[in-house]
C-alpha cells in the first residue's frame, strides 16, 4: 500500500494491528443518501452502533488527495459541506489526484477494505442491475467490486428500485455468495421480502461467521453479501411503496436520469412522494446493519485469519 494515499486514522490502525474487529462504513448515504444535514448525524449514529456492539468503526471517504479510513466528525462535516464526488472504481484515481472530496459508494469502500484489511462493510443496500438495463446496459459497479473483493458487506439486500431478479442472478453468476441472516428471501431494502432466495440462511451470527471464515480461507476471491432484513416494524407497506416507485421510475425515464445519478433521484422521489416514510426506513435499516455488521466482526475475529 502506497502510504502518501492512504490515510488510517490511530484508531483504526490500532484495532487493525491487533486483530480487533473493525466495521467500514460508506459516506455517499453522507453526501447523496440522505437530507442534509441528516447524513452526517446518521453517520454518526452508525459508528455508536459499531462501537456499542464491541467493534471499531472506519468511516471511509477522499479528502485532500487521501483516502481516510476512520474520518473524524469534522472531516465527515467537511465532505458534507463540500462538492463532494460520488466514487465508484472508474472514478477514484482522478478525484484522489484533484484533491478534491470524495464520497465512498459500496464499490469504492469494499475497494478500500481489501487495501487495508477491513473485512466487513455494513450499508443500506447493494447497487446492482437497473430496470431497464436490457436497453441501457446500466449496471453499478458494485457487482464488480463483489465479484472482485472479498469482504462481507452487511445490507438490506440490494436497492428496491433495481431489477432485483437480474441482480441475484448476476451475483450468481460471479460467484457471490448471498447468506442471508435469519431469513431465506433476499430482502428489498425497504420491504423484508422479494419472493427471491438467497444461497443459504442462518439464523445465529456465530453460524453465519463460520460459513464467512471458511469462504475467505479457502480463497475463493469473491466478496459476500449477507442479507439482514429491514426490522419489521420498520417495514414499508409493500402498495405504498410499489406505487410510490413506479411513479418515481416514470419521471426519472420522462426527464432521462441515467448512470450514477439515478439511484440518488428515485431515492429523493421516494421521500417525496412517502412523505418521508423511506428515509425513517433506511435509516432504522442502516442502524440494523451496523449492528449487525459489529457482531459478524466480532464473530470473525475470535475465529482468526
């Protein structure tokens, strides 16, 4: 690892060094997931869940031509207050090279945890297979960074707005393996249920970290998504949010809102049209992850390398 790029903060590197578990988390739910100022105090909130379950938050993000792993509260405000970029695997060398800020989607922070050795990622959703992209060939780099890195990201399975079908079956394809925890249906974000199935379930973090454990050492190469269903209380009513959707789906394709700008658009739709329902939802989602996420760390450290 080149040093003058990268940037571990003490904290971080000190869990790192010893073996502690350490849980990373994304900063485009910073930048482009969430109203502002929310997506700074939500940030926030994630880290006390990884702290409070035993574990070591590394909140990762660009500034000043470095990537940091393990921002502080006054650079989380900085890349809030700032243009930041959206970063996915095609961008990140360039915004790193202009010094400018960069937010970390799914892509870019599991590139980052493989760099430094974080195994396990917690977020809201996974990008995958658009609607659509038959036509438009959209698909996020996230698949590829699945199918290249392996870390286990923590998520309410992939983003509802996305062709969901398409995308297990991409991740079928690279060889991702989908484990979910306490549930045998591959969540949908905002709704528990997609009527899809994941690889296998299991239903107590200890069994999940073992099948996880084994899948790294045996070097298979890919990463993991470990689908942790929505809490049920937080749950969206599945008319409202179908209906919701299919409305913002339409604009986006009436005002042509394609690539790395649309998942942002349908979310901000969805909180309009819900009258905030889907913000209260992911927010609880994300809060389940991070937790979640501290646990299989955890998990994975008293198991070793």
């Amino acid at each position: 690892m080149k040093g003058d790029l990268f940037a571990i903060s003490s904290f971080v590197r000190a869990a790192l060094a010893k073996h502690r578990p350490v849980v990373a988390l994304e900063t485009t739910l910073v930048t482009h997931g969430l109203p502002q100022p929310q997506g700074v105090e939500v940030a926030s909130e994630l880290e006390s869940e990884v702290v409070a379950a035993g574990a070591t938050p590394a909140t990762i993000g660009v500034l000043d031509g470095r990537v940091r792993i393990g921002l502080t509260l006054d650079e989380l405000h900085r890349l809030d207050t700032s243009e930041a970029v959206k970063l996915n695997l095609s961008n990140f060398a360039a915004q790193v090279s202009s010094g400018k800020p960069g937010s970390t989607t799914v892509a870019a922070t599991m590139f980052v945890c493989a760099r430094t050795g974080i195994e396990v990622f917690a977020t809201g959703g996974i990008g995958g297979v658009h609607r659509g992209a038959s036509e438009s060939g959209d698909v996020s780099a996230d698949l590829t960074a699945l199918a290249r890195f392996p870390v286990a990201v923590v998520c309410a399975g992939a983003k509802a707005v996305l062709d969901l079908a398409r995308t297990v079956e991409a991740l079928e394809s690279f060889g991702v393996p989908v484990y979910g925890l306490g549930t045998a249906d591959f969540p949908a974000f905002y709704l528990r249920e997609s009527g899809l199935s994941v690889d296998q379930r299991f239903d107590t973090v200890d069994d999940l970290a073992e099948a996880v454990r084994n899948h790294f050492q045996l070097g298979l190469g890919t990463g993991i998504v470990v689908a942790n269903p929505i809490p049920e209380e937080h749950e969206l009513p599945r008319s409202e949010y179908e209906h919701a959707l299919e409305r913002a789906v339409t604009e986006a394709a009436e005002t042509k809102v394609r690539g790395r700008h649309l998942t942002p658009f349908l979310l901000d739709r969805l909180a309009d049209l819900t009258g905030g329902s889907t913000v209260t939802a992911n927010v609880a989602l994300l809060r389940n992850n991070a937790r979640v996420a501290a646990e299989l760390a955890i998990a994975l450290a008293q198991r070793g390398g």
